[in-house]
C-alpha cells in the first residue's frame, strides 16, 4: 500500500499548478516531501513547474526501457514520472505527484492506497480563467469546462476548490494533510 503518495489532480483553469507552486514556496526547505519531478515532451523554456524535458522519441525510449512509475498522455504532450521519483516511499517518506485524471484508474493499479487530491473550480471561474489564458478557442474551453463538471472524484479524495484567494485554496490543503496518519508534523506555511 502507498498511503505516502499523493497524487493531486485537477481541471484545467482549476489553478492546481498555482496551488502546489504556493504551498512548495511558503514549506520550510526541510520539510520531509518529496515533489516528483516530472518528465514532460515540451521545452523547459516553457515555463511552469520544473520538469525534465524530452521530445516524444525519447520520451517512448525512456517508456520502452521501463524508466517510468507512471505515464499519461495530456493535451498533445506525453507525461512520465520515473521510479527513482518514487523510489524515497521505499524509505517511508512521503511523495507528491502532480498527476492526470485521466490516469487515475491506472495509478490507483499500480499504487493502490495513493491518497487523490482533486483541485477544483466552479464552471464559471474556470471559464474565466481558460479565458484569459487565450490558449484554446472559445469552443475547446466550453469542453474542458464541461468535461470538468461532469468529472467526480472517487470517495476518499481530498476536495479542495480554487474559487477565492490561491492563499485560502492552500491552506486548505495543507489543513487536510495535516489529518493523514504519519503526517509530518510542523507549523502551519508561513504567509506573507
């Protein structure tokens, strides 16, 4: 069983990048988390979270040689987390994924026991912000929002909605993990 892995997730526009980022920069250095680092098929320059970036031929080279825990496949990119991203849940630590919905299923096969967390918004906030993002047309934002209210977490997921301050959204998270057995124990983030 792997009740050390957290495995978040969550629409797009739902601002669960932005949420994790926040609660990575305001945790003491220290604090006994690993962040899996993801291998992803785009640019670092790209911005966003700091991944090992790789082309798509590399990438399924890097699958065909079993170098991957867990892989998806998300909006035209290819998705890996190495073994060696999980291997400290050998030691007991804990491990947080920034994982897909749509791998769900097979992360909860492969590592029966990961705690979910779902990060989300209500429809018009995500509407909102895929808006102002101006990555998709007007009709893939009205899918993805769909998509997102029709989605349902599975029982036992932590819960957490993005509709005010990031600051509230992380903090809530962070008062959820606090309730999980082993949890480490600190101070809540410190803010300002």
């Amino acid at each position: 069983m792997n009740r050390r892995l957290i495995y978040v997730m969550g629409p797009s526009g739902a601002g669960k990048d932005s949420v994790l980022g926040w609660l990575r920069e305001h945790l003491p250095a220290d604090f006994p988390v690993h962040w899996a680092r993801r291998t992803i098929t785009r640019p670092a320059s790209a911005g966003g979270e700091a991944h090992e970036a790789t082309d798509a031929q590399a990438f399924e080279h890097l699958r065909s040689q079993g170098a991957f825990a867990l892989t998806w496949q998300a909006n035209g990119l290819h998705y890996g987390v190495r073994h060696t991203e999980l291997a400290l849940l050998q030691q007991g630590h804990w491990v947080l994924v920034n994982g897909s919905r749509g791998h769900l299923h097979q992360a909860l096969q492969s590592h029966p026991g990961l705690q979910v967390v779902h990060i989300t918004a209500e429809p018009t906030v995500l509407m909102q912000r895929l808006t102002a993002r101006q990555r998709e047309s007007p009709d893939e934002i009205q899918q993805r929002v769909q998509r997102a209210s029709t989605w349902t977490a599975p029982e036992g997921a932590i819960q957490i909605s993005n509709n005010g301050s990031l600051e509230q959204a992380s903090l809530t998270l962070w008062a959820e993990l606090e309730k999980m057995p082993n949890w480490p124990v600190r101070p809540a983030p410190a803010i300002g």
